[in-house]
C-alpha cells in the first residue's frame, strides 16, 4: 500500500526529498529507504546525492539533502 502512494507521489512531483517523502506519506525516512531502494533496482527511481550547504556547518538532516527522482515509465 505506502509502496503504491510512494511510487503516485514520485510519479505526480517528479522529485522530492526524503524528509519531504517521509512527511507527505506519513512516516519516517528509515520506513521508506528500502522501498527507495528497491525501486532503484527496478530503474523507476534515480537518488540524487545533496551537496552540503553552502555554510559548510554540516548540521543539515541529510533526509532534507538526498532527492529522489521519478525515472520509471
């Protein structure tokens, strides 16, 4: 079931965040990497690594600096 929303919300936004995922699905990133995982396997899903922020603090969630991009059909 949130395998099925996961891929509609990709599919409808094109790319988001995992925190952005995490919070529109309503659950936790941990919850939806293996799902991520699996649909980039499959070629449906790109993930996108984040650079840092610019003020190099390093205190950003990475959550908010990984994107995944919809690539499937």
């Amino acid at each position: 079931m949130i395998l099925s929303r996961l891929t509609d919300h990709l599919r409808s936004h094109g790319r988001a965040s995992l925190a952005d995922l995490a919070r529109a699905l309503d659950t936790t990133p941990d919850a939806l990497e293996g799902m991520l995982k699996l649909l980039e396997r499959k070629g449906q899903v790109r993930r996108l690594e984040g650079a840092p922020c610019p003020g190099g603090c390093c205190k950003c969630d990475p959550a908010t600096l990984t994107l995944y991009e919809w690539a499937g059909r």
